[in-house]
C-alpha cells in the first residue's frame, strides 16, 4: 500500500497540544488507518516548532512506527536543487522539495498538509499534482 506523506504542520499540530489543528490532527489518524511516510529533514523541522515534551513525544510515536522516516540520500540532492529552481517563485525550504523527491520515488502523491498554497502548485514527473488531504 501506497503511504500517504505528511509534512511539518500535521507533525506540528500531532505533537503541539495548544496549536489550533491538535484536535483535527488526533481525529484524522483515530479515524484512519494507513500508512504515513515523511522525510528525516520534516521530523527535524517540526522538533524546531516543538517543545522538549512535544519533540520526545513525537519520537517516541516514531519509534513505534506512526510514521516510516525516509532518509534523503546526497544523490537525491541534485533533484531537490531542480525542484527549488523550478518552483523558485513559491520560496520552498528543503523539507518542501524533499517531499516532492519522495513522492516522485515512491509513488505517493496524497498528503497531509496544513498549508496548501505552496504544494497546490507544485507539480511531481509526469506533471501530476499532489492529492491534498483535507484533515482539518
């Protein structure tokens, strides 16, 4: 099965009781149950917005196997370079074009996301979009 792949604000919102998507983030992975993925370079980017708590928390569920963590090897880098020249008027940060890399390698195209805008636009081989998931 298809993971779907899941970017910083759901991680975020998971493991940030106080942040205003906490409920919906805990509702969506209550009512379904499938596989999830991410890139290394997202868990570290929600640590940056979680406190000590929230960052054991979320490696913890990690540990568990909430989500399989895909490292981003340097030859993927070339890649990433391409995705952020091509996409540069969007201003994407590393963990944005790591999941495209992701997405193009596995297939994936469904994710959770809090904010579309950027990942609304963007496009994967083929020309295919992303599937965003409404969670919240």
């Amino acid at each position: 099965m298809t993971p779907i792949l899941v970017d910083t604000g759901f991680l975020v919102a998971l493991f940030r009781p106080k942040d205003r998507l906490a409920e919906a983030a805990a509702r969506y992975l209550r009512d379904h149950r499938h596989p999830l993925a991410t890139a290394g370079a997202t868990v570290v980017e929600a640590c940056f917005f979680l406190d000590a708590r929230g960052k054991a928390d979320l490696l913890g569920w990690i540990s568990r196997g909430g989500v399989a963590i895909a490292d981003v090897p340097v030859a993927a880098y070339p890649a990433i370079a391409h995705t952020l020249r091509t996409f540069a008027d969007r201003d994407l940060d590393f963990v944005d074009a790591a999941l495209v890399w992701l997405a193009n390698e596995t297939g994936a195209r469904r994710i959770l996301i809090a904010d579309r805008s950027d990942f609304d636009a963007l496009r994967l081989k083929g020309g295919r979009r992303f599937e965003l998931i409404d969670w919240f």
